[in-house]
C-alpha cells in the first residue's frame, strides 16, 4: 500500500523524531512510504484566526501537493481536520472544492489509518511505564478519533495506561488562541497539568504536537517530572 | 442595563476573572455538578443524538418558517383575551411596558425569569417611570441587591458562593442567620413573599410560546414565576421573537431537552403553562395579559448563515461545558450573555464594536458545540465572526494582519516553508537555552510567561528523510 506522509510544519520543526517513528511504524506494516515534496502547513493557524482567503492559499497548496497520492496519513488529528475542511472551506470554488474533497476523502491521522484502514489493533510494540492518555479536542470531537488510540495503546504491551480525569476538556493550546489569550491559556494548561499530576504517570501520551508543546512546556516549567511522548513514539516503540 | 455589561476592556475583565480566585472556586463546582447532571441525563435517555436531532429540526423548522408562527401565536394570544405587541428595539419593547404600567398606575412590580428584559434594560426603564421593581427569582434577587450583573443565563448568581450571598443579605436586608442554603433561601422567601400581593404588575420572560393555542410557557425551579403570573391584576410576558414552538408536541421535547440539557433534571419543579387571562368561572390569573414580543436584532440574524443561534433554547449546556469559561467567568465576557453562545450571539444583536473580542475567547475545541442539545455548531460560528472581523470589518490588529499575509505567502511557496523550518533554529538561538525558550520574544512572549517553549529541532523531519533516501539510493 502506498502511503504519503503529512508531516505537520510543527513535526517538521520541532519533533521530527515524531516523523521518523511515523514512517517506521507504516513501513513496520508494509506501507510504501514517500514524503510529497511540496507540502507545507494546513492553514489552520490562518483559518482559525478568521484569515480564509490567507488560509485558502495554504489549502490550494497542500491540494497540489497531495493530488497524486492514494493514501496520505498526518500524526496530527487537528491537522487532518483541517484538511478534512478543506471542500467546504473552498465551496465556493467548485473545481477547487472537487479536488480538495478527493484529497479529503484519502487523508487519515495515523492512529485512524491503523484501525480502519490496515485493520490493526496490535502493533506488537512494548513500552514500559504509567502513562495517561489526552484525547485532544480536534482528533475527538471534530475529527471523531475517539476509540482507535486507545485500542492500540490498550495493546501496548508493559503499557499501564491511567485515566486522565476531567481528560476532555481542552489543554488550552488552540493554536493562536495560546498567543493571543495566554493569560486563560496559562491558567487552563495549569489545570490540565495538575490532572496530569494526579494520576501520578510518568508519561503524557497524545496525538496532536501543538496539545503536546503546550502540556509540554507547563509542565516542564513546573518542574513537573512527565515525560511527553507523541503516540507514534510509544507504538513505534520495541 | 442592556446587552453590554460594564466598560473596561476584555484584557481587564479577563484578568479580573483570573484573578478572582473565590469566583472561579464558584463557577468550577456549579459547571462540575452542571455537566454531570447533563451528562447522566443523556444516558438515560439513551438515544440522546436522535433527540438532538429531533431537536435542532424543530427548531429549524420553526425559524424557517417564524412570521407564519408569530402570526398564528398573536392570534391565539388575542383570541383568548390577551394584547399582542411586537417591538422591534429595546426601546419599543420598554415603552410599551412602561405604558402599561402607567395606564394601570403601578407602583410596584415583581418579575421572574427573563433573559430579555436584562437585555432590554426594562427594569431601569420602569425604575424611571417611578416604578419600584422586585426580582423574585432567588438567583436575580442577589444580584439585584448587590447590583450585580448576571454571569450565567441559568443561575444568573453562579459566580457567588453563600459566604458572599450571606454577606449580601446582611448588608442589604439586615440578615443574621448562616451561610447554610437552607436558611438563605428561607429568607429570601419571607422577604419576598411580601412583595407579591403588593405587586401591580407581575413580569415575565417566556421559554417558549405555543403557536397553536397562544400558551406562554416558563420553566422553573423556585415556583414564584407562578405568584408574579397570578397574584398581580396584570401579567407581561416579555419574549424574544425566536421563543416560539408550533405545537404542545414539540414543546414537549424541546422542554425535554432544556432541563436535561441545563441542569440534568427531567423536568424541571414548575412547568406552567398559561393561556390568556382569568375566565369568569376561575379564581385566579391575572385580568390583564400583554405578549411583548421583542425582536432587538433577531430579524437581521434570519436569513444569514448564523440563524441556528436563533435556535438556542437558553439551557446553557455550552457555557457549562466550556474550559475558557470556568477560568474567566461570565462577567469576562462582557455580556448579558455569556460563553459560547454568549460569544455568537452578543455580537449578532449588539454589533462587533463592543464586542470584537469575544470571537476569540474561545480554543474552538468544540466541547460546546457538543454539548448543546439543538446542535448549533457553535464553533463554526465563532470562525465566521473572526472572518467577518478581519476580512470585513477590518478590525484585526495591524501586525496580525501582516503576519497572517507573510503565512499565506509562505505556506504557498514550498521553497520559502523548507528554507525557514531549516533556518528556525538559528534564527531562535538568541532565546534558546538547553534546547527550551524560556523567554520568548513577539507572539512567543505570552506563551512563554507561563510554559517554556521548544527549541526547534537539530535537523528537520524534511533533511532526515531526504539523507535517509539518499542512503538507500546508495545502498
């Protein structure tokens, strides 16, 4: 099966180890894995903040750039969201729209590509340690990924995986939102980071980097001892 | 008071909810209890997204079809010998009570449940007009007494807990029992229960009026919507133009779905139901009823690709599941309304002047658009008002502008993107220490004030991949 990678701009940047352990991980399955060259960033940030026509660009981009490709799989929920937008964003484009919908319709987050797609629940990996799980609000709610991580890191094995209480509310990231409302932002991340504290793991699995950075960062700050890993890391982990 | 609560900037009011720690202890426990009690609701109703669905139908169908059911509702409302009077402003709507009151000569009159006529500012206008106005819902009393907004569209004193109301009856009523809920609400029942046969005139809001038989129906917990309904010789129900339902069918299930959505309960204490005014044979109701349906706003919203937040049965399901909300408060928002819904809809009706921010008091994680029981995509809505504030009204910040250019040229040259995630790590070193910012310049600096920020990575994913195919070319 040929799969291309959606590597987000914030993976490309920040955590290409989070990429690397994504190509791993499909190849482990039998994926042919290629990189389409002139992918960029989805557009959220614009879209989000009210900037369509400037998102719109990103969008058209991201068309061209994954026109070609039978599957094309993204370790981000929020950002495969954003590309499952795309037809109804450029509605008004109808030529556009068409193509953005058959770019749409073949773009999974890896976790959802797994499960519904090559039908895996077990990736045969092991990992040791207490973690806790944060289904992050776009890959849930939006994209409807609720289930799929939680079947594969259920059969982690040596994973003990702990509840996260009061796991769905929102870590306070919201892209811009960090930016431009930091003050509610801190205080909603603090929140999150003292669930996170009380479960007493001693890992942070999740599957969105932006959610990640900013449990991450608070965390860190904190002094707190949690180690945050991208899901990719801990199913591609042996 | 109107829509617009208070004069100090949205940065200023969030940081006064921030740092109110008593108030956010407050909201935290009330939206915890809140979300449960819905949540447990749902479950047993089973089939919960049919009922949404049934729900946002009939709400749909209503709005699509609106001027037949307000037509079909005055209609009844004469027919059974009440006044039927559309205003389109606040300023209609209040004169016409006002008028009311003054035909009738009334000195005192006691209100119950009404979202719109804190919108409306009708309680300043009968103030004006010499009236003295008693809140008699237990929530609006408190704040009336301590004049106090509403932060909540439910339980509009959420934000105190009973130390303060304590306080407050002890300043204002001369109070000198515990802070134990039992006790307070004693009071403020015998205080109260004072003012209901004094009152000339009984005021209410209406959550939601039957088309078919002219019914005004008010959902309660407290009972005294039914003392101001039937021990005044005149009633005014004042409604938004959106509260209405074509039958006792559907208000069966939009009922339904307000108190499970609300507050977690099947039904609420009280579900009265009135038609008209006192018929000869029965003893009580008042001889008087007026129906001031108010539009402020609500007309220019049909039509447009916001009108599902015209289908808001006021349950507040969305404020209660909000995360930014519990951390600032109603009041934050500057609004009568507030929290998501508050955010779509306040500058809907009161224009983006006032209230450009709100759009953005929001992560757009979507647990409201979950929550609400008539599934308005609360969410999408706030997007297309950040939309409309840029592209539109051109009220964006200069430097976002610029920059959000500078993203579009960016993302859209492949060239300029690998050229600036291979360069991110130079141009950061400055800020960087062991491989985190801690103090960030720009856009970084808010971030960084509370959490520390990731150096960008040694190599990117884009040059390990393209050494990894070259090996393997090799290879």
């Amino acid at each position: 099966m040929k799969v291309s990678l959606f590597i987000t701009c914030l993976c490309d940047t920040f955590t290409p180890d989070v990429g690397k352990d994504t190509v791993q991980l499909l190849e482990r399955f039998g994926c042919q894995v290629d990189f389409p060259e002139n992918q960029t960033c989805c557009g959220q940030p614009a879209f989000n903040s009210g900037y369509k026509q400037e998102s719109i660009k990103a969008m058209k981009q991201m068309i061209t750039a994954f026109e070609a490709s039978d599957y094309v799989v993204g370790p981000s929920g929020s950002c495969v969201q954003m590309i499952k937008e795309y037809p109804h964003v450029l509605k008004d484009e109808l030529e556009w729209s068409e193509r953005a919908r058959a770019v749409a319709d073949k773009t999974y987050e890896l976790t959802q590509f797994l499960v519904e797609v090559l039908q895996i629940e077990d990736v045969k990996s092991t990992f040791q340690g207490t973690a806790t799980y944060h289904p992050s609000c776009h890959m849930t709610r939006l994209l409807g990924v609720k289930d799929a991580p939680r079947i594969l890191l259920e059969n982690v094995e040596g994973l003990n995986l702990i509840e996260l209480p009061m796991k769905e509310d929102c870590c306070g990231f919201g892209g811009t939102f960090a930016v431009k409302n930091a003050a509610v932002s801190g205080q909603m991340v603090e929140e999150k980071a003292q669930h996170i504290d009380e479960t007493g793991a001693e890992y942070l699995i999740g599957g969105d980097m932006g959610c990640l950075m900013n449990m991450g960062g608070c965390m860190r700050r904190n002094k707190q001892d949690v180690q945050v890993l991208h899901i990719a890391q801990v199913l591609n982990s042996q | 008071m109107g829509i617009k609560i208070g004069d100090k900037p949205y940065a200023e009011r969030i940081q006064a909810g921030i740092d109110n720690s008593f108030m956010r202890q407050a909201v935290s426990s009330a939206q915890g209890r809140f979300r449960s009690g819905r949540l447990k609701a749902a479950e047993e109703l089973g089939d919960w997204e049919d009922w949404r669905t049934l729900g946002e139908e009939i709400r749909h169908h209503t709005m699509e079809n609106l001027d037949y059911y307000l037509h079909q509702l005055s209609e009844q409302v004469e027919k059974r010998g009440g006044t039927v009077f559309f205003a389109e402003t606040a300023e209609e709507a209040n004169a016409y009570v006002q008028e009311v009151a003054k035909k009738k000569q009334a000195r005192k009159v006691v209100k119950s449940k009404s979202m719109v006529t804190e919108e409306i500012g009708l309680n300043e206008a009968l103030q004006q007009s010499g009236c003295e106005v008693v809140e008699s819902d237990l929530g609006e009393w408190i704040l009336q007494l301590d004049e106090d907004p509403p932060s909540h569209i439910v339980t509009p004193a959420l934000h105190k807990n009973k130390e303060q109301i304590r306080e407050t009856f002890a300043n204002k009523k001369g109070y000198t029992k515990t802070d134990q809920p039992k006790e307070l609400a004693a009071f403020a029942r015998e205080q109260l229960r004072k003012d209901f046969p004094e009152a000339d005139l009984g005021v209410t809001g209406c959550n939601f009026a039957v088309a078919e038989s002219g019914a005004v129906t008010l959902v309660t917990n407290e009972g005294n919507a039914r003392m101001v309904t039937s021990l005044p010789d005149t009633h005014i129900a004042v409604m938004g133009m959106e509260r209405v339902v074509p039958t006792w069918e559907e208000l069966e299930v939009v009922v339904s779905l307000l108190t499970r959505a609300a507050v977690g309960q099947k039904l609420t204490s009280y579900i009265t139901a009135l038609t008209g005014t006192r018929l000869e044979d029965e003893t009580d109701g008042p001889e008087d009823f007026h129906l001031v349906i108010v539009d402020n706003g609500r007309s220019k919203i049909l039509g447009t690709e916001f009108q599902s937040a015209l289908h808001c049965i006021r349950c507040a399901a969305c404020i209660n599941a909000c995360p930014v909300y519990r951390h600032v408060g109603g009041h934050s928002y500057g609004s009568i309304y507030p929290g998501p819904i508050g955010a779509v809809l306040t500058p809907l009706l009161d224009g983006y002047e006032d209230h450009k921010d709100l759009p953005y008091a929001s992560t757009l994680c979507a647990a409201c658009t979950e929550a609400c029981p008539v599934k308005i995509p609360l969410h999408e809505h706030l997007i297309r008002h950040r939309e409309i504030i840029v592209e539109r009204e051109h009220m964006g910040a200069k430097s976002e502008e610029w920059m959000m250019k500078g993203f579009a040229k960016w993302a859209s040259t492949p060239a300029a993107y690998k050229l600036s995630t291979k360069m991110a790590r130079t141009a950061m070193k400055p800020w960087t220490k062991d491989e985190q910012i801690e103090k960030g310049p720009g856009p970084l600096k808010g971030w960084t004030e509370s959490r520390d920020f990731p150096a960008p990575a040694k190599k990117n994913f884009w040059e390990w991949y393209k050494q990894r195919e070259k090996r393997r070319g090799e290879a």
